[in-house]
C-alpha cells in the first residue's frame, strides 16, 4: 500500500498543472532578463532577492551569502529522506555587458518577438536560472517526496569575477551546497542534417590561461624604423604563435565523444580519422583536416589561441617604447599551465616578448564520471526525448564554475536543456525561443524527478 501512494504521488507530480511550470519557468525568465546584472559591476544581489521573494511565497526558508551586499549570492534547499546524497541546482545570475547601440532591442525589457524572448542573459545563464527556479518550486507546491536533498545555489560573479561567487562560497560555505553531483549549464542539444538530436552532456571543459605579451623598445620619430620596435616584436609573436599548430591531446570525454559522432551518418566521416587520431605521428595532421569540415570538433582536440585585444602607440608618427597584445587561450585540461607557457615561449623565440598570465584562471579538473545516478537519469530522460536521439558526454570549449566543483570530487554536468541553433550568447540581441525554453524546461522536470524523487 505504502509504494502504491509514493506512485500515485509521483505520477501527480508528472501531470502539468493548471498554471504549468512552463508558464511559471517563462514568467521567470522575464523578470530575470529585465534585471540588469551586468558584470561588471554585477549587482547581483537585486536577482538573489528577486529568487527569494520567490521561494519565500513558496514556503522555501533561503539565504543570501557573500562577501559583497551588491554581489551576494542565493542558496535554498529542500529537505529530502537522506537515503542519499543531495542533488545542487546551480546557474548564475550575473551577464555580460552589453553594447547597447548594436542591439536592435532594448537589452533589459524581456520583449517578446516572433516566438523568441530577447535580453541579456537570455542564452547564458538565465534561461537555466529561471528553469532551475520554476522545477525547484514545483518540488515544494507538489510535495515530491524526495529520496535526497535537492539544493538550489544561485552564484554572483561567474563572468570573470568568481571570488565574490564560487570561489567564496566554496571557502566559506561549502557544507550549504556540497552535493554529491550537480546540474550546471554548459551542455546543449543539436540537430544534424539527418534528423539526429545530439545531447551534449558537458563533463569536463577547457581551462581559460588567458595571457598577456608585452615588449619593449626605444621610443622615436616614425619616419625612421627601429629593430626593437615593440609594436613588430608583439605582432611577431602573436603571429607566430596563431601560424603554429598545437599539439592534439584526447581525453576520456573526447574520445567517447568522437566515437559517439562517428557511428551516426553524419559523421561517419570521422571513422577512418580516428586512429589517425590516436597515433602521434599523424595526430595534427589529421585535426587539421578535421578542422577543415568543422572548427568545433578541432576545437576540443587542442589548446587553442585567439588574439583578442592589442595596446600600443599614441600617434600615427611616433614609435611607442611599449606595446602588448593579449591572447584567450583555452587550454585542454589534461595539459598544464607551465607547459603550455613553456611551449609558447619556444615558438615565440624571442627573450624579448615577455609572457604573463592574465585574468581568470579557472582550475583544471578530472572529467565527471559517466556512471553516476544523475548522468544514467539524463541518458534515460534525453533518449526519449526525441525519436532520433544521441545522448553523449562532451568537452566544451567555454569554461563555468562547475570546474571549481569538480576539484572537490564532485560530479558536475552540463545539462542539454536547450537547442543551441541560435547562437547569439555574449552576442548582441540575444535570445531565446519561447517553445525551446518551455521544452527545456520540462526536460529538466523530468530529470530532477528521475534522480531525486523517490521511488
């Protein structure tokens, strides 16, 4: 009698409601996107309150942590048996900033247009922040008897700025989100030529070494040409090192990754590249003609180098004593910082270029494992999902907060709630289509209820 009553809860709990969590996830997204957070300087507090009047109406006793009022971040939990460990919830609140005379919107009004939702933050994160909301009071309005803990962590200062959000919450308030896996944005769904959906489930990603170049010489007239000019010795390097190939290095992830691809039509090109792949005589060769039929797969083969900034000179006729160029590069994770810098220093090849880190630095982590509860609770929930579905662990080439966790041993997943076919994320006039977030959103229902409800 008692298992027929736990059922009879948890099919209630699959029916939608009157006032559905898809309306509830979607109203969400619109007050999120219509509360500039933009970092910097972040402001996130005024999203931490937002999620707690929430929460609050719900019956949800939350906290508001951090070491900055403007920047704090938002921590709930819904008490389950303890029969296991807990499940985390996390996203961020902050955006990038934005340049507002690009946008054909105004990039805070949450203007719903042709079927898409526009605002910062539409794509990354707050289209997960407000799916995680809407799933994680739906919880608590349909009493869900729950196996675990479920937390939900709402952090500041993702985009560049960790100290005030993972980083602190980690040294300063572990034990409210310590979990024994965690949902995380990072992950996304695509659809091939054929008709094929690809869940990628993120396990690992690639670690920012972002860096600086800086050289130095004799300031003079420019209508004579100095050997040591810095502006030719930074432009050297940065040429050198965007003409030089970097060395392939697969992972676990990869691995299964392109073996996943291969097996599917659309990729069956990849099948005889592979060993070609594994074998250090035809590695780079083979991922450079790989990255001729596609950029991204070459892209998670390797340490890549983007030059992205260039500072240097007053006038048009004076040489400067100092130029620098700075560089995002996205380092594999099974390679180090040192040998990575070390191997830029010898293909620059000139001691007068000096080579700085710069900026975020995120921690290099082992993969997520692919036998837990949560990833087998995914695998089930996206197979059925679509009636030609791919569900596979990959690498991304972006980096998020959840590589901070995976240092504490803690399996953190990138989930494919969403089609990324409209990729405008850190773009101008992002957005995000209404029935893609809805279905995204259900998805995401269906996965919590898999792994946390009891059953």
């Amino acid at each position: 009698m008692h298992r027929l009553i736990l059922t009879a809860l948890l099919l209630a709990a699959s029916l939608p409601a009157q006032d559905s969590l898809e309306q509830r996830a979607r109203q969400h997204l619109i007050d999120l996107l219509k509360i500039d957070t933009s970092n910097p300087p972040g402001n996130e507090t005024r999203a931490a309150e937002y999620l707690k009047r929430v929460t609050d109406a719900a019956g949800i006793p939350s906290e508001l942590l951090g070491k900055d009022p403007a920047r704090l971040n938002f921590v709930a939990r819904l008490r389950g048996a303890g029969a296991k460990r807990p499940l985390l919830l996390m996203a961020h609140t902050d955006v990038v900033p934005v340049e507002r005379d690009q946008w054909t919107v105004d990039p805070f009004s949450a203007l719903l247009k042709d079927g898409y939702l526009y605002g910062r933050g539409a794509q990354d994160d707050k289209c997960f922040l407000a799916a995680e909301l809407a799933v994680f009071v739906e919880l608590k309005r349909r009493n869900v008897p729950l196996d675990r803990d479920v937390i939900f962590l709402a952090e500041s200062g993702e985009e560049g700025s960790s100290d005030v959000g993972i980083v602190w919450m980690m040294q300063y308030a572990y034990e409210k989100i310590d979990a024994e896996f965690a949902l995380n944005e990072g992950g996304y769904a695509m659809d091939t030529p054929s008709g094929l959906r690809v869940f990628h489930i993120q396990t690992t990603e690639k670690v920012p070494t972002r860096i600086v170049l800086q050289a130095r010489g004799t300031a003079g007239h420019g209508s004579l040409p100095r050997p040591d000019n810095p502006v030719l010795r930074v432009a050297r390097a940065v040429t050198r090192l965007g003409d030089t190939e970097q060395p392939v290095r697969l992972n676990e992830t990869t691995r299964r990754y392109f073996r996943a691809l291969a097996a599917t039509p659309d990729y069956r090109w990849l099948t005889e590249l592979l060993p070609r792949l594994e074998n250090p005589a035809t590695a780079m060769l083979t991922a450079s003609e790989i990255r001729a039929r596609d950029p991204e797969l070459d892209a998670s083969l390797r340490t890549t180098i983007s030059p992205t900034v260039f500072h240097a000179g007053l006038r048009v006729n004076v040489i400067p004593n100092a130029g620098e160029a700075q560089l995002d590069v996205r380092r594999l994770p099974n390679e180090t910082a040192e040998e990575v810098l070390a191997r830029f220093r010898s293909i620059i090849g000139d001691d007068g270029v000096q080579i700085s880190p710069a900026g975020l630095n995120r921690p290099a982590s082992e993969p997520s494992s692919l036998t837990t509860a949560l990833y087998q609770a995914m695998e089930r929930v996206f197979s059925k999902a679509h009636p030609q579905a791919l569900v596979a662990p990959y690498m991304q080439r972006g980096s998020t907060d959840g590589a901070n966790l995976r240092t504490k041993g803690m399996a953190v997943y990138g989930v494919p709630l969403f089609e990324e076919n409209d990729k405008r994320l850190h773009g101008n006039d992002e957005r995000i289509g209404v029935a893609n977030f809805e279905k995204g959103s259900r998805l995401l229902w269906d996965v919590v209820l898999d792994v946390a409800a009891r059953h």
